[in-house]
C-alpha cells in the first residue's frame, strides 16, 4: 500500500510538471533545447539522472555480489574519470561550435562540421539503435513495478511508457529536464540512504569488510571477493579471461558520457560557458557519491541474503540483490521511496532517449527532406515522441532473442560510432569522408565482434569499435592528403 501511494504521487507530480512546461514551451527551441537557458543544478542533475538508468542500481549495484569488489573500484573509478573528460574535453567546445552554428542536434553538429551525409548517419544511428536501448530499460521498469505493486508485467511497462510519454510529448526538453532535477535528487537520495542502510545493517564498514573476508560464499572464501581477476561469471571464469571482462565492461558503460547524445545534449542547453565550468565540479561530485554508495553494495550482499534467502538464486540474476536489500533493511515506508527512486532512474532515462529520438527523426532527417514550418515542426516532433515511445514498449513485452543481441550493442554503438566524430569536428579539421568511414565502420565491428567474438574474448564491443573508429579515421584522413598531394 505505502509503495503505491508513494509512487502513485510521483508519476502524478511528474504528468504535473509536464503540464506546467507546455505553458512555458513557446517555440521549437523551447521544445529542443529549453531555451538554452539552463543552470548548473537543472544541467548537472539532469546528465546525472539520464546517465544512471535503472541498470545503475540493480545492474551495477548487484552485479559486485558475483565479480566482488574488483567489479566495484573499476566501475567507480572510470564514471568519475569520464565524467571529469566528458565536461572538460566534449562539453566546452561543444558549447561554443552550436552556439556558433545554431545546432540544436547532435547530428546537426555534425552537418555543421562535416556535411550532410554524417548527420544523416548519426540520425539513423540514434534512431535504430536507441529504440532497443530503451526496450531493456521498459524490462527494467516493468519488473520493477511487477514487484512493487503486484500488478503484471505488461500492465507495468505500459504504466511507465504513457506517464514518459505524456509528460515528455507537452512539456519538451522543459518537461525533460525539469522531471530529471527531481529524478537526480531521488535517485542520489536513494543511493546515498541505500548504502548507509546497509553499513548500519552491518555494523559500520569496517566491520562489514572484516566480516566479509571471514565468510564462506559460493565460489569459495570471502576473501576472493578482494582480490583482482578471481571473480567473475562461469563462463568467463572457464575461459581465463576474467580481467579483459571486468575492464572491458566497465570502460565501454562509463564511456558512454562522452558521446552519448542523451547526454552531451545537455551541454548546448547551458545558458552559458560559467554553467559548464560550474558543471564540471558539481557533475562529477554528484556521479561519484552515487557511485560510490551504489557500486559498493554488491558483495556485502554476501552478509545479508543467506540471513533470508538461498544465494544461489541471486548469482543467476544479481539484479534481485539490490531490491532484495532494499525489502529487507528498509521499513515500509522508506522501502517505497526508494524503489520509487530505482523506477524513477528509468523513466529519467527513458524521457531523454525518447526525446532525442523524436528530436533527430524530425530536425535531421524530416527537415532535410522538405521545408517544414516551425508550428509543423513541434507537431511532428510531439506525434514522435509517442511513436519511437511505443515501438519499444511493444517489443518489451515479449523481445525475440534478435532484440535480446541488439540490446547488448546499443551502448557500444553509440560510443563507438560518435567518439571519434565527435572529437575531430572540436580539435581537428576534417572533410566528411574520415568522419563518415568511421562512423560506419564502427557500427559493422561492433555488430560483428559481439555476434562472433565477444562470447570468446568476453572483451566488450566498444572496445574494438572505438579502434575501429580511430584507425579508420585515420587511413581516412592519410588518404585524402595523399590524394591531394598527387598533382592533377
């Protein structure tokens, strides 16, 4: 009862809020882009709550319960690292390139440095594979609440699909960002109240540790779960090839704060350069509490679920440990809030997909097959959003195995396929051909690694996509001089 009041009145503050931004939404840079005029806490908490998807808590923070601790201290140290790269190498002269060029897009900056063709890619890229991005994130969520309130499955993914759909259809990248400030605050809450729980559950985290060497877990000692290649899934344990996976796994889903459009859009709605160089403190801070707090709760799992529960269960789906945890320390009310911060850390992330989805469909595809008015624009764009909205929802309901795969690539695709771009069009000149190449490129590698290869390096496939990417760029760019060097 306590969850469904609990979360009953976050999604109707958050259809509240939605409303309250249409008022404010005056034109299509309001839609896209909130004027442009947003500050530091609205920017950083928004690129915090879009980046931590339900996947953070239960994904990340369950997953250490099966790698220890080595899956933990890599994780957090490269979400801080990039979040320090993502502000001070991307978000600077991004800031200043579509400011100058009046790009509204990711893709459009990419038109404004290379050419026609790499926004079209990039739309294409953002539309095909953000699609099945959000399926895992729906399955999440939909679990999530099947669990909360008792209700099924595909009553619960569709719940979370219209509440995002509505408030992010009228209200914009307002309504967007707005719903993600609150959504930031939740979830950091959250995270913050989680672990503390769990300290004081465990009498504080000296004793927790010293505990934990002493206890006996599935895969032998405790001890193991302080040591650095020792632990990991079987079929990775089997094949030697523990550490590649480990670090891997936790480069290519911190990375992802470099070139995700999801994110660095966030970085051309600052009001000004003073909101990125305040961001760039703040974002930072706020990533690596959170992770820290989160990240940690994995193998301490260890001391708490076999007082409850056989733990077997919970190494073949660590996603259960973290709310598995949250049941059992928290009273009912606080328990409430906090899974209402794990659904919110979806729909935080599912509105600013959605939302650049829609975004690049209509500004880089549709108006660069016809002229469009801007009253048109918004129309289309809002009709978008609940049609790139849906698609996922009906593919979360019961994905086929092919979607299953795809999902697994989204993330690596991205990365892969708009780093390198990304970084020439700030601090290098470049035609559109290297840029295009690697773009491409990168896509057919990452496809290719993860359906032959990753099942037998278990290196993830935004490993190999970004070398892809580089050295293609690179060939790329030799060529064209080469070619310009040759008289006639």
């Amino acid at each position: 009862m306590d969850a469904l009041i609990v979360l009953t009145g976050y999604l109707i503050l958050m259809l509240a809020i939605g409303i309250y931004e249409y008022r404010k939404t005056k034109g299509v840079l309001d839609f896209y882009l909130a004027g442009k005029n947003l500050g530091v806490l609205v920017v950083s908490f928004s690129f915090f709550a879009t980046y931590f998807s339900t996947a953070a808590f239960l994904g990340g923070g369950g997953f250490g319960f099966i790698a220890g601790f080595q899956w933990s201290a890599f994780l957090i140290f490269f979400h801080i690292l990039f979040a320090l790269v993502a502000w001070a190498i991307i978000a600077p002269p991004m800031k200043r390139i579509a400011d100058r060029h009046g790009a509204i897009t990711i893709p459009e900056i990419f038109k404004m440095s290379f050419g026609r063709a790499t926004q079209f890619v990039a739309a294409l890229i953002i539309i095909v594979f953000f699609q099945f991005y959000m399926v895992s994130i729906y399955k999440g969520a939909g679990n999530l609440l099947e669990v909360m309130l008792g209700i099924d499955y595909r009553s619960a993914v569709v719940i979370t699909a219209v509440v995002v759909m509505v408030y992010t259809a009228i209200g914009g990248f307002r309504a967007v960002v707005m719903t993600d400030l609150i959504q930031g605050v939740l979830v950091l809450a959250g995270g913050i109240l989680l672990f503390a729980a769990v300290m004081f559950y465990l009498g504080g985290p000296f004793n927790a540790i010293e505990s934990l060497k002493s206890v006996e877990i599935a895969m032998g000692d405790g001890k193991q779960l302080f040591e650095f290649g020792k632990l990991a899934p079987p079929p990775i344990m089997k094949a030697g090839m523990v550490i590649p996976f480990i670090l891997s796994l936790t480069f290519a889903i911190s990375i992802a704060q470099l070139a995700s459009p999801q994110l660095v859009i966030r970085f051309i709605a600052a009001k000004d350069e003073r909101v990125i160089a305040k961001g760039a403190i703040l974002t930072p801070l706020i990533i690596g509490i959170f992770a820290l707090c989160v990240f940690s709760i994995g193998p301490f799992g260890w001391l708490i679920i076999p007082e409850f529960d056989d733990p077997v269960k919970y190494m073949k789906n660590p996603d259960l440990v973290v709310p598995f945890i949250a049941m059992k320390l928290f009273p009912a009310g606080l328990n409430a809030l906090l899974l209402t911060a794990i659904v919110a850390a979806a729909m935080s992330t599912i509105n600013s997909l959605v939302h650049v989805i829609a975004t690049s469909f209509v500004r880089d595809v549709v108006q660069n097959a016809t002229r469009v008015g801007d009253k048109t624009v918004l129309v289309l764009t809002r009709v978008s959003v609940f049609a790139f909205a849906l698609l996922p929802v009906v593919m979360a309901i019961n994905p086929p195995d092919v979607i299953v795969v795809i999902v697994g690539l989204s993330f690596s695709v991205i990365t892969s396929a708009f780093l390198i771009p990304l970084l020439s069009a700030f601090y290098s000149r470049s035609s559109e051909t290297p840029a295009l190449a690697s773009m491409i490129v990168s896509v057919i590698v990452c496809v290719v690694w993860y359906l032959y290869f990753y099942k037998v390096y278990w290196v993830y496939p935004v490993v190999p996509g970004l070398v892809a990417s580089a050295v293609t760029y690179a060939i790329a760019m030799r060529a064209e001089r080469v070619m310009k060097a040759v008289p006639g």
